[in-house]
C-alpha cells in the first residue's frame, strides 16, 4: 500500500513523488474493470446495499488524505459491487445503455486532459462538432446543423423549448421576459415527463403544454391535435411548439412523425423530435422507415448512452438553423471576449448554443465509440434489441399464465401476470422486485390503461434471447414460490 505522504509532491501540488506507483495501481484499476467487463454475466444483476456500508459512506469529510490505494479500496469495497446493474444483459427494466468497453477507455484519456469544452479554439471542440456532424448526418438534417453534447435528452428537451420559445417571441424574451404571453405547446399524453419539466423550467409552465390522447397503438392521435391547436387560436392563445416521440418511454411507439412534420409546417409550429433513444434507430436500414419525418424537425434531442452504448453521460441536441440557437444563448462578457486568432479564436463557441459554460469532454467517448465500431455495428444492437423484445413477446404469448398488454413496435414489451384486479398490482410489483432483488434479472414496472405491467426494456448489446427468457423462467418460478397457481388461463 502506498503511504499517502509519497502520493504528493510536496507543497499543494497533487502530482505524486512516485510516479511509478501511481501507474502501477492506475494499471491494476484498468485490469480490474476490464475483469468485471468480462464476467458481467457471473455476477448478479443488481444488490442491493447493505446498511452497513452506507452507514460507512456518510462520513465527515476527510481532513487528512490516506492516499490511492485508500480511496481505490473504498471504491471496491462501497461502490462496484452496488451499482446501477444496466451493465448486465439482463438488466431490462430502464431504457440504460450497456456501456462498450472503448468508451470507459475514452473516459479515462478525457480526464487526464482535462479540457473545458465551453469554449476556445483547441481540438476537443472540434472533435464535439464532428460527433455534432455525425448526429445530423444520422438524423437526415443539414450538415451545418448546430448542436451540443449534454448530460442526457431531459436538457436536451429544455433547450429544444428554450429555442422554440426565442423563435416565437424574439430575442427580446431573454431580457424582457414572457410578457405574458399566451404560449401553448402539443405533445402526445405519452411523452416522457421531462417534456412539462422543460415547460416548467423555461418559465412557461407546465399547464400550457396540451398532452393529446393516443390511439391504440399508443401513439399521438393527429385528430385530436388538430382540434386542440384549433381551440387554442379561436381562444386567441399563441400555438408555438410541436413535440413528437421517438420510442416512448413506456412502450417504446413512435408518433406519426411525418404527420406532425406536416401540422407544424402548416400551423408554423417549431418541431421538435424527444428520440431520447429511437435516434440510434436511424443507422438501421430496416428500423430508419419507422422514423420517417424525423428529417423535417428543427431540432432532435437524444442520448448515446442509450441505444448507442456510450458510457453515461451522453445526450445530445441538434438544432437545424444555427442562427436559432445563438440567438437564445450567446451572450458576451469581457473575460469571455472572442479573438479573431489564438487560444480565444474558435467563435462561436458551445458556451453559445446551451447554458453551460464550464464543460467537461464528454464527446471523446462518442467519436471514439463511433470510430471503434461504426455506425452500421450500433444500428445492428437496435436491430438485435428489438428482435429480442419480439422473442420475448412471443414466449408470453405462449404462457397462459402472462400477457401482453401493449404493442411492441421496437423494444420494450410491457406484460403482467394474469391476476384478478383486487391484489393484482401489487402482486406484479413485488414479482418484478423479487426478480431485482435476487439478482437474476432487472425489469421495472410501469401503467399501462390503468394497470401495473412488468416492463422490459431492451437496449444492452449484451442481451441475447436468451435472457429474455430467463427473465420470463425466472418471473414464473417466483409466482410458484408465492403459490400463485399456474397453467391456466383465467
């Protein structure tokens, strides 16, 4: 164990005297996760923590540093083996990304360079404006398109409607507010939760979004749009922003894009597209038709740590006219002052497209996983995602015992225990539970027409048919345990 008096150089430096053991435990690190890389699949899916150890984590802060192999072996020890789970091919309840084994590289070269991605002319940007290219290249949209890499498609939804809302009102709205005005927007009722987040949050609130129903295939209902936009012009509101869903959050449907492409031309809507993960979809040529008239949106937002396995955090947003987007962010203040050459060149920069201005590299384990395996490899994961959801549904279907209760148009299939009304909820609950908490498999649950479903979703590169039915043997013999009789259809 290194003493933690070698571990600094003396002074306030950071940099250790021995160099030397740093690399040496930098190595055993790196031959650590590259082991627990390799044997995901002995390993549960998920434990959860015992009280102890959290007990342990909830310490005053250290005054005294006890060094590396210290902090190393905490981590090993309080964290590894408590994570998340969305590494293992049967984790299936959240739509989490597997991760790729380049990307956690990436991740470490990102961080000894440390680069502030806000701005500034140096080639960590122009590695996040060539990911920006790629992105729009896959979503069809020009190939001057401006965008950001960002934590996740919940910010990259708020500043689609940041946009929006400067393109309705002007620029003016930055300094001189709503001014009350009666802006109204359109989603689908099954539009994830972050889009009356972003409304609320842009100071637009969330009552002036109209969540429209959907049809049976969960889906948008474009007739009911076109009455609510129709309502809300002859009450004299302002009709401003259309939002379209990309794979919805709890079955995966896909809005008639090309539709709503259409109503937002007419209406002059600005079209926004929430693909947080069908995005990915687009690099497969047998799931890019489903997705026709995501290429007419103004902007796109999506996360490559979902379907395109990048390492958490990985949203990203595209918005078709640059001007747009400057003309909701770029602000000027003298210590951040734009030169025409040198280090300060480089304008406009990502601090003038979002509201961030301090930025940690978060593109270089994009453009190193899309340079690792192509765009033809990840679109194949789409593809094999979703013909593991229609094995899995297809091995429901033949189980008396379960059905489905939505359609599975990419991969998520929501199913449940058939069960009477009274304590079936909460039986399918605590069946999805026990399932988490042994450590075979990991779905979650969600409301499908009122009912609790089982939800799995498949996204992980890893995942093969094969789990998916051990996740259904394995639900089953967790029914028999809690004397639920089977075999039978009610």
């Amino acid at each position: 164990m290194s003493d933690p008096r070698t571990l600094s150089g003396g002074g306030t430096s950071l940099d250790p005297a021995d160099w030397d053991g740093l690399r040496a435990l930098g190595h055993r690190m790196l031959d650590d996760m590259i082991a627990h890389l390799a044997s995901l699949r002995d390993q549960p899916v998920w434990r959860p923590m015992p009280a102890p150890l959290r007990a342990e984590l909830r310490q005053p802060l250290p005054r005294q540093g006890e060094g590396a192999d210290q902090a190393y072996a905490a981590f090993g020890r309080l964290v590894q083996p408590y994570a998340t789970g969305n590494l293992h091919p049967r984790f299936m309840g959240w739509v989490h990304g597997g991760g790729n084994p380049v990307g956690m590289l990436a991740e470490l070269l990102a961080g000894a360079l440390d680069a502030n991605c806000g701005g500034r002319d140096h080639a960590p940007i122009e590695v996040e404006r060539q990911v920006i290219r790629w992105s729009a290249e896959m979503l069809g949209l020009p190939s001057d398109s401006a965008g950001l890499l960002v934590t996740g498609t919940s910010l990259a939804n708020l500043i689609g409607v940041l946009v929006a809302r400067t393109r309705a009102l002007g620029p003016e709205v930055r300094t001189e507010g709503l001014r009350g005005a009666p802006l109204t927007a359109y989603a689908s009722a099954a539009a994830h939760s972050c889009i009356p987040r972003a409304m609320d949050m842009a100071g637009l609130g969330s009552a002036a979004l109209r969540l429209i129903p959907c049809d049976a295939a969960h889906r948008i209902d474009t007739a009911a749009l076109a009455a609510a936009i129709a309502a809300d012009r002859a009450a004299g509101l302002q009709p401003f922003l259309l939002v379209g869903t990309a794979g919805s959050v709890n079955t995966g449907a896909i809005d008639d894009l090309a539709a709503l492409a259409n109503t937002a031309a007419a209406e002059q809507l600005w079209f926004h597209v929430d693909a947080a993960f069908g995005a990915l979809a687009m690099l497969s040529p047998r799931l890019r038709p489903a997705f026709a008239g995501m290429e007419r949106a103004d902007s796109v937002a999506f996360d490559f740590h979902k379907w395109g396995q990048v390492p958490y955090d990985a949203g990203c947003i595209v918005v078709r006219d640059p001007a747009a987007a400057l003309a909701t962010f770029a602000q000027d203040a003298d210590y951040l002052r734009r030169e025409a050459r040198g280090l300060a060149g480089g304008a406009p920069w990502p601090c003038d497209l979002g509201p961030d201005l301090s930025r940690g590299f978060r593109a270089l384990k994009v453009w190193m996983t899309l340079i690792a395996y192509g765009g033809d490899r990840l679109g194949a994961v789409a593809e094999t995602s979703c013909a593991v959801a229609r094995h899995l549904a297809a091995r429901i279907t033949r189980e008396p015992a379960l059905e489905l209760v939505a359609p599975v148009p990419l991969n998520i299939v929501c199913f449940r225990l058939r069960a009477d009304d009274d304590g079936g909820d909460r039986l399918n609950a605590d069946l999805a539970a026990d399932l988490q908490e042994a450590g075979i498999a990991a779905p979650s649950t969600t409301r499908v027409g009122g009912r609790l479903a089982i939800r799995a979703a498949i996204v992980n590169h890893r995942t093969e048919p094969a789990d998916a039915d051990a996740l259904i043997d394995a639900l089953l013999a967790a029914a028999r345990r809690r004397g639920v009789p089977l075999g039978t259809t009610p």
